[in-house]
C-alpha cells in the first residue's frame, strides 16, 4: 500500500499518547485501500491485541484530532491524508480531492487534539 511519506512526520506533531499511537500504526498495517476500517472497538482490541478499554481511549483521542474519521456509527476510516491507497494516481487524486473538501467544510482537517482536564472535587 502506497502513503505519503510526510504522513509520520505531521503526525508525530500532533504529541499523540503512547497507546494512541501504537493505535493508529497498527490500524495503518490492517486498513482497506483508502483508509477503510470495518470493525468494531471490540474487534479492533482483538485484532490489535490490546485491552477494549485502551482502544476506545486511543479512538476517542485519534477521531478527536480528525486522524480517525467516523462516517457511521459502526466504521472507521483513516483520514485521507493518512490512508494508504494501492496506487500513487489513486492517493494523489484522494490528497487532492480531501484538500478541496477540507476547504469546502465538507472534511476536517487534522488538528492537535485538546487535552482534557479533570476537575478537583472538593
């Protein structure tokens, strides 16, 4: 599968966690062309070997920075820039398309997800 390089670089921008990370490597290696990614959390932990409760955090922080996209309530897909595609006419016409949507509001783009805090109860 075909992505583009920089891909790693803007990503280890976005200071993910440590699980979101590892996360986001393994749905790389097991992604459709195009970023596809027909599992559930709970098969997603089972293909990915990793506790149910650690995926659905490493998901929230992952679909929070738009890396992750959730198109229903029961798929995934990688974001465009992300994904990887089975040819290089295939991706750049996907980074081109994903470009003009981003513009057109009708994709988000990656951003550095928001730290949530916990509040003191006194």
């Amino acid at each position: 599968m075909i992505m583009r390089t920089e891909v790693w670089e803007m990503i280890s921008e976005l200071g993910l966690a440590g699980s979101a990370y590892k996360t986001l490597a393994r749905l790389v290696r097991k992604q459709q062309p195009g970023g596809h990614i027909e599992y559930s959390q709970q098969e997603l932990a089972e293909i990915l070997e990793m506790h149910p409760n650690m995926v659905s955090r490493a998901m929230g922080t992952l679909t929070r920075a738009n890396v992750v996209l959730r198109p229903t309530r029961y798929s995934y897909r990688l974001h465009p820039f992300v994904a990887g595609y089975e040819t290089e006419d295939e991706m750049n016409k996907a980074i081109a398309q994903a470009l003009e949507d981003i513009e057109n509001g009708d994709l988000p783009a990656i951003s550095v997800p928001r730290k949530r805090h916990l509040a003191a109860v006194g």
